[in-house]
C-alpha cells in the first residue's frame, strides 16, 4: 500500500490550467490525419480541454479529496489476481477487500508457482481461502496464473516488467473475460501509473457535462482515459491516484 500526503484539491488545480496548451486543429497547418481522427471521434472539444472542465468541476466539489492511500503493491500474486478478477462489478470494500485479505495470509501463493501448487487440485482449494461459492471468477484467477507461467512470469517483480511491454497486454487481453479495464487495474495494482476506466468514471465525467464517444466503445474508453490522464497532470498528481479519487469520491455517495 503506497501512502502519500493529502492534497488540497483547489491549490492543486490555482494556476495549472491556464498553462496547458489548449487548441482546437488548424486544418490550415499540418495536421496528421491521425490528429484529425482523435478530434473527430473526440467531438467539437479536445481532451485537454475537457480536462480543463473535468478539473473546474472537481474545483466546484466541496467534498472532493485527492486520496492518500491506494491498494495494492502486494508482492503477493495470488493477492493481485484475486484483487485484478474479483473488482469487476463488486464492491471492494465489503466483498473484494476481504478475498484479498484472506489469500494475503498464505505465503505460499506468493508467486504464480506457488499459486499454482496451492491449486493444483482444481479451484476448490482457492475457493476454500476467499470463502468464494461459485466457479467462474476462482477459474479465472487460475487460467490468468497458468498463462503467466507459460509467459515465464513468476514474481510480482517480474509480472511489473513483462506488463510494461505493449505487446503482452494485447496478449492478457486475448484471455476471455479480460478487457481493458482488467489491463489497467493490473497495471496499478504491480505499481504502474496508469488509470483504469469504470462506470464511476464515466459517470464522473458525464456529471461534469463532458460528452464522450457514444458509438465506439474502444473510442470511448480511450478518451475518458486521456481525460483523466491530462486532468491529472494538470493537478499534479499520479494518473492512478487521481483514478482512485474519482472511485473513492463516487464509491461513498
């Protein structure tokens, strides 16, 4: 678990805004077709801009905090692919937060061979650990930790490295069940600054009056993701922190 100072979320933002540089595409120039595409699809503001609006509504939310702490950082795998499985669509701090809690308490699943061991005899050792009843998300906890050990990932360490490489999280997503999303809070949980998108930031984000991709998932998720990105860049914070602090923010409402 990382521990970082509290933020005032109004100084963050003083100031910040008005420095980024915020255009909208001059066909007159050499716009890359590329850049064209992005606006289009992006609609008649660009992601900074809507960054901007993002960052002035996070300023009108007197209740609003940049949190202080984010989970994960295991060094445990067994631990971060529970956490990675079990998010999607529970709630994690009454349901999820526990399975994590409980696998935590066995060492042997440290790594993905000793996960691997712990379950050898099928799910229902697993399923015993998190006190789970049904099959599908402890099968897939298990189909991930093979896959990774035929990738030659065994450590938390290792799965940090092999996940920096473009190209292993399209494989991730070839297994069923995984998406997007999955890739991201995978990549948070090892320690890596990006942000996964959920129905709490788009809500977030259509709260705010911002507009996003309504024809193209795909689209719609990488926009809202360079959204919060260059939101929280112009806060100066951590992508995945300020992530976690739109969760947080609409997870107690």
């Amino acid at each position: 678990m990382k521990i970082l100072p509290i933020y005032n979320i109004n100084n963050l933002a003083t100031n910040k805004i008005n420095d980024c540089n915020c255009r909208k595409p001059n066909y007159s120039r050499r716009e890359t077709p590329l850049q064209r595409d992005i606006f289009i699809s992006f609609g008649c503001e660009n992601p900074t801009q809507k960054a901007q609006k993002l960052v002035s509504y996070i300023k009108s939310l007197s209740d609003f905090k940049i949190s202080d702490k984010i989970d994960g950082n295991y060094n445990h795998i067994g631990a971060t692919l529970t956490d990675t499985v079990l998010q999607a669509g529970l709630k994690y701090e009454t349901v999820v937060k526990p399975k994590v809690l409980s696998i935590l308490k066995h060492p042997e699943a440290t790594t993905i061979k000793g996960l691997l061991k712990l379950t050898q005899g099928g799910n229902d050792k697993f399923k015993e650990i998190i006190n789970w009843k049904n099959d599908k998300k402890p099968n897939l906890i298990i189909i991930l930790a093979k896959f990774l050990n035929k990738q030659g990932v065994n450590t938390e360490e290792e799965l940090k490295n092999w996940l920096k490489i473009s190209d292993n999280q399209i494989r991730l997503r070839s297994i069923k069940g995984i998406g997007p999303k999955t890739v991201d809070y995978i990549q948070i949980l090892v320690g890596i600054k990006t942000c996964a998108v959920d129905r709490h930031i788009y809500s977030f984000i259509e709260d705010a009056g911002i507009s996003l991709e309504k024809n193209n998932d795909e689209l719609k998720y990488k926009e809202a993701q360079s959204i919060i990105k260059k939101s929280a860049e112009i806060l100066g914070i951590d992508n995945s922190i300020f992530d976690h602090s739109v969760w947080s923010y609409l997870a107690n409402k």
